[in-house]
C-alpha cells in the first residue's frame, strides 16, 4: 500500500504538471480520481487494485491540498515521493479497535502498542514508516472536548537561546532551564555509525542495515527532544495564562555555520508549537513579538537603547542609568512587557518598521501590520504604569 500510494502520487503529479503545461490550467481532484479505474484495468498497472480505494482518493485529497497551499503561498511546489524516504497512508474510514490490536481495511488484525487509550468515532488513521524501519498509527477520534481550565493568571516572557534553552520572567523572579544538547550526547555514536554506513558497498544488504542503525540513532535524538520540549512546554503552560515570545528567524539564523548545528538541536520551532497548542486548550494566550524589536539591547529599567550588542556580550551595564543586566534576563523582561503592551493595545511596534512576514506556514497570532519604531521610552511607559 505504501508503493501503491507513492506511485499514485508521483503520477497524478506529473499528469497535472502536464496538463497545466498544455492548457495553463490542472487537474481537480475529481478528474484525478476518474483515472483510476482503467489504470486499476491496464495490464501493467492491475496491481493498483490491490490496494484499498480509500488509500488512493486521500493520496489525491492530499496532492490537491499541496496545490491549494502551493498557489496560496503557504508551501512549496509539490514533490515527487521516493521509497528511501519516510512513508506514509492514510485510511480516511473502515479501520476499528479490536481490543488492544488495530484492524485494517485488506490488511486484518495488526498488533500495536496503544499508548493512550481513546473513545470516540475513529476518523482518520494515518500509518507511516520511518527510515529506522519503525511503523507508527496517528489515529484521529471524532470526540466531546471541552477547554481545559486554566490554573495561573501569570504573563511570562520566554526567551529561547543556546546556553539556556529558556530563561522565563513571570514579573517577579527569572527562572532559567538549561539547555538539553541531545544531539552531542550522541554526537560519537552518531559518528561512529556515519564512518560505517561511509564504507559499505551502494546497494549492498550490509549498507541497508547500516543505514539502519544510523536511523536509529536519529530517532533516538528525536524522541529525547520531542520528550523534552513537551514536558518544559507542560510545565510553563501549567504555571502561566500567558506566553511571551519571539518571532525568531530560525531559517536565517542557521546560515550562521558556527552556531548552525547548536541552533539546529534545539528545536524552537517545535517547542513554541507546544506551548501554543496547550495555551490554546486552556485558554490562554500565545503571543509573539517582531523578530525586530530590540528585546537585548534595550535597558528594563530605563529603556535606554544601546546601539550594539555583540553575541558574545552576555552582561551589559546601562550608560544611562547603570543598571548591570544579564543579557538573557534583560531579553525576557522586555519581551513580557512587550507582550502586554500587544495584549493591551492589540498593535505590535517593530524595532525599525516595514513589514515582518514569514513566507510559510501558518500566519502568527496578534501579528500586525508594522509601524515605525517611536522612542522606547514612549512604548514602554504605558506598560510600566499597567
């Protein structure tokens, strides 16, 4: 079924490429799935028919979203699918629970491992296989949710870095979790399996099965972080009503090669993804700030504006009113404050104008049209009395 749908995908593709090249305009998904018939028919493509019809139509549901989002700008152009990579099907109806195994649609009774046990409506299965050769079901429960209640009215600025990987301020104290640094904990594993898999034959057994093992460590360096950032994004969304942090440029970031692998192990972008989920079901408020607003180099106390501040300059006196700051925990004062003011005035005030948009993905919540930067004195004022 996973080389059924892969090959589905890569041809329904091309004929849309083609067609578009010839009549400046695609293929719906309707006549898409008109195709599939004479091609389950053909003599050389019968052993389409093998696999479940459902699996076929949502690999066609999903290559015409890819289009939609292409054409809206939210994603790239679509891909062709190879077997090297990770695979995936989805079975949008017809899969059951039978105790605590799986049953699939022209597959039967599979064993799983239930981690968590669910009631409801299933919706959707989704069954990937990852290059560590691991199978995994994503089921989707058609269920009663309601919103979890909140247990803190607090407003936290979060500032994510390397040394730390979050030194929160909640207003009155500085919290500061160090950073997990996964990836060189199994940096000479990693290496190790890396200068095997190098030595091995192309297409030989031997180099599949050290291709492996090195999925394998990859997959255990995932899991620790995914482990990681779902537990200290628990834990603050427990604490806190309010989430503060920046908009940070990660792409742009990691073309810095000195700090590229660092910024690459942490997995901000992951991490904000759980905190803002988890605010959401406890109703409580994710807000970001512009990648631009100058969070380290403008004093807390007297909102003086330095003019440079140096990456390797972690504390920092005020020329103005000598306040000594430590450079993360200056950073997260400023971003909690700045949050209220967004909070507050439901505008957000860039560090120095024109607009502030990421290409893809999802569109940031309180995200606002930019204004030119007035005097930090003036914007900070109004939050200092609130």
């Amino acid at each position: 079924m996973f080389g059924c749908s892969r090959w589905w995908w890569n041809y329904a593709l091309n004929k849309t490429i083609e067609e578009y090249k010839a009549t400046g305009k695609g293929l719906s998904r309707t006549q898409l799935n008109a195709l599939l018939p004479p091609l389950k028919k053909a003599e050389e493509t019968e052993w389409l028919a093998e696999c479940y019809s459902q699996v076929l139509q949502a690999t066609t549901l999903n290559l015409t979203r890819a289009f939609k989002n292409f054409f809206e700008k939210r994603a790239r152009f679509p891909k062709f699918k190879s077997k090297r990579s990770k695979q995936s099907i989805q079975f949008p109806q017809n899969v059951s629970r039978v105790g605590e195994n799986l049953k699939i649609p022209k597959i039967g009774i599979v064993k799983a491992k239930i981690h968590r046990w669910f009631e409801g409506r299933i919706k959707t299965v989704t069954i990937t296989l990852n290059p560590a050769g691991q199978y995994h079901a994503s089921v989707l429960v058609d269920c009663e949710c309601c919103d979890l209640p909140g247990t803190s009215d607090k407003i936290s600025g979060v500032d994510l870095g390397l040394k730390h990987f979050a030194i929160v301020h909640d207003g009155s104290k500085v919290k500061k979790y160090a950073h997990p640094k996964i990836l060189k904990k199994h940096s000479r594993n990693l290496a190790k399996k890396q200068k095997t898999l190098s030595r091995k034959k192309l297409g030989s057994n031997s180099r599949q099965k050290a291709r492996k093992l090195v999925a394998k460590v990859h997959h255990r360096i995932f899991n620790a972080r995914y482990d990681f950032c779902h537990k200290l994004s628990r834990k603050l969304v427990d604490e806190n009503q309010t989430l503060v942090f920046e908009n940070l440029n990660v792409k742009g970031m990691v073309r810095n090669h000195n700090l590229a692998k660092a910024i690459s192990d942490s997995g901000w972008g992951m991490f904000t993804n759980f905190c803002s989920y988890k605010l959401e079901q406890r109703s409580g408020q994710y807000v970001e700030v512009d990648r631009f607003f100058p969070s380290s180099k403008l004093c807390s106390e007297c909102f003086h504006l330095m003019p440079e501040m140096p990456l390797d300059v972690r504390e920092w006196t005020c020329s103005h009113c000598g306040t000594h700051h430590d450079r993360d925990e200056n950073a997260g004062k400023n971003l909690r404050a700045e949050g209220i003011r967004i909070l507050t005035s439901g505008t957000e005030v860039p560090a120095s104008g024109g607009e502030c948009k990421t290409k893809l993905g999802p569109k940031t919540k309180f995200r606002q049209s930019s204004k030119k930067l007035e005097t930090p004195a003036s914007i900070k004022r109004g939050v200092v009395h609130f």
